[in-house]
C-alpha cells in the first residue's frame, strides 16, 4: 500500500482553495476539502489511476476531483508526493510538474 505525502506548496494550494470558497460559503468550502482528502486516498490502493501529466519529465499524474486536477508524483519506491490541487482553469504549463 503506497503512503502519501503532501507537499507544502500543495497543502498551500488547499488552503488557498478553503480560503477562496469559505468567503462565500464556509460550509461548502470544508466539504470541498475533505472531498479532495478522501479523494487522494484512493491512490493508497491505485497509485497509477491519475492520468500520467505529459509534459513533465517525471512520473506525475493527475487525479480529477469534480474542478480540481490533484497532481501527484509517483515516486520509485511507490510512494507518492501531493505536489498541488489547481482548478482546471488553470494552465499547468506555468507550473513545474
């Protein structure tokens, strides 16, 4: 079973991501972010589900959750790395994956 580790500009982004939708709605904005936790749990059994992220040189993958695109690393000895959560607005190619 893989472990899972978030980065700290990944668990920057999620709570940029509360931050954003709890101006609104608070209520929304704790569900969201449990929604992409429990999300990212299911890598622990299938580490490859995520699509494979093409343009980085690396093993990253992306896991969708509802608009987010959770980017992962898959790393050589099968553990992963949370490297961010982007909404699917975003352009990926501004980032380092």
């Amino acid at each position: 079973m893989a472990q899972i580790s978030w980065t700290e500009e990944a668990e920057r982004w999620l709570s940029d991501i509360f931050e954003y939708i709890a101006q609104e709605n608070p209520d929304a904005a704790l569900r969201t972010v449990q929604g992409i936790y429990e999300r990212v749990q299911v890598l622990t059994e299938f580490p490859h589900i995520g699509q494979r992220y093409s343009p980085s040189t690396r093993a990253v993958r992306l896991l969708l959750y509802g608009h987010y695109r959770i980017a992962y690393l898959v790393k050589p000895n099968g553990n992963l790395d949370i490297l961010g959560v982007f909404h699917g607005a975003l352009d990926l190619s501004k980032y380092q994956l």
